[in-house]
C-alpha cells in the first residue's frame, strides 16, 4: 500500500501572520503544495487564529484539489466551521485551545457519548472522521465502536524513542495499525514524523493509509526547497 501524504500549512500561516501580510500566500501555497505532490492538504484551526484562521479554511476548499482534512478539537465553533465547509476528512484532537501543539490522543473510553455524537453530525454530511489516538487497544476498538472512519495514530513516542531503537519505537504502532485494521478502521498517522523516522515508519506499520506532516517538512522547505521536499518525502513513502 501506498501512503499518501498530506501536508499540514499551519506553519505557513504562522510566518504569515507574524507580519500581518499576505506573504507568504497561504492559498498559492496550498496549491503549489499539490502541484509538487502533496496529496492532501492539513489545516488546525484554533480558536485563537494564531496561525490557520476561519476564514483561511473557508477560502481553502474550493482550492484543494487533493483531500482536504481540518482537524482540531470539537468545540462549537469548530463543529459549524467543519459542517459548513464539509471538508473529506475531520480528525478529531483533544488538545486545549491554547495547547502550543496537540500532545495526547482521544480517551475514547471516557469521551465516548461526547465523540459519538460529533461522529454522527459528520456523517450526516458525509465527512470522514479520523480520530486522533494512541496506539491502545481498548481506545481503538472504542473508536470503532463510535462509528469512526479512521484512526490517526499519534506518532509523538515513536519520532522521541526512533533515534535510539527504531524496532522498539515502532512496535505498538504496528500492534495499533493491526487493532485498527481488525476493527476494520483506517489508519492515519502523524506528529513529528520527518525525513529522519517516515521511511521506516511506513514500512514497518501496516495499512498506513496517510500521514499528515507539517513542522518537519516545513523547516526541510527552508533548505531543500517546498518542491524538493514535498518529493523527498514522498519517496520515503514508497512513490513519488
Ligand atoms: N496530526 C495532528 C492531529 C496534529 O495536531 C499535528 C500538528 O498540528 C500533526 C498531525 C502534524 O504534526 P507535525 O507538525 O509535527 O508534523
């Protein structure tokens, strides 16, 4: 199976909006990120609007020509955003809103009744849920039992441990994917996965269907360039 990859552009906004300009074009950057082979597009709007902005997500469907996936945590004002949108994918993440970045997966277990009611207002406009997760065999199958499409592997402890045992780090990502498959959920993963740990990654975790990555790819766009890189990562992939 091929992954794709789904680029996350938080961190173009980020440097945008740390001048209040237009530069860089969050919106010329998306398209350009299809263009050099991205096969889907990440924003994680927060209410702050520190760096993805509401209306920065409205203006973004009619341009993504790829998958577009809006994940964040499912606040009121998240949920009428993602439903007027209907974006392909939701990835539901349980961070607070003034979290620097997502640190934790769904206690599906203990969130149950609140997630499945997010689910089924999804699914009643068609989008995909993905739920951000660990790698935990009684939250995946709660997961499953919410009626959740996918699963998004949170791959924190795999980038912290990779360095120093890559066969330790990867393991309960591959006994995560396996849970996920037999519960019949997809498979997504991502947060700090880079060129350094994607390769062995997706080679060794089964029925990976997609990773979104953005502060890596993005810091790696300074030195190889956005087209480089988007190619690079590809590769580590398996295409490209
Ligand atoms: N997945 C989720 C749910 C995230 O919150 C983030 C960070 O916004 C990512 C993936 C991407 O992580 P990174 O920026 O480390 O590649």
């Amino acid at each position: 199976m091929i992954t794709r990859l789904s680029v996350n552009i938080n961190k173009i906004a980020t440097l945008r909006n740390a001048r209040g300009g237009n530069n860089p074009d969050l919106l010329q950057v998306a398209q350009d990120c299809e263009e050099f082979g991205a096969q889907g597009i990440t924003v994680h709007p927060r209410p702050d609007g520190r760096h993805i902005r509401y209306d920065d997500v409205r203006a973004l469907k009619p341009l993504v020509t790829t998958e577009f996936n809006i994940e964040g945590y499912p606040d009121q004002s998240f949920l009428d955003l993602v439903m007027e949108v209907c974006p392909h994918q939701m990835t539901l993440v349980p961070d607070a809103p003034d979290a620097i970045t997502s640190n934790a997966g769904w206690d599906t277990v203990t969130h149950f009744n609140f997630l499945k009611e997010v689910v089924d207002l999804a699914h009643s406009k068609g989008i995909r849920v993905s739920v951000f997760i660990e790698p935990d065999k009684t939250k995946i199958r709660k997961a499953a039992e919410l009626g959740a499409d996918r699963i998004e592997l949170y791959t924190e402890p795999y980038a912290a441990h990779y360095a120093k045992n890559p066969q330790l780090a990867v393991r309960p990502f591959v006994e995560g994917a396996v849970w996920a498959h037999d519960a019949h959920l997809g498979v997504n993963a991502g947060h700090d996965l880079s060129l350094e740990n994607l390769a062995w990654f997706a080679q060794h975790v089964p029925h990976l269907q997609e990773v979104s990555i953005g502060h890596a790819l993005v810091c790696d766009a300074l030195y190889y360039g956005l087209e480089n890189t988007i190619q690079m990562y590809r590769r580590q992939l398996g295409g490209g």
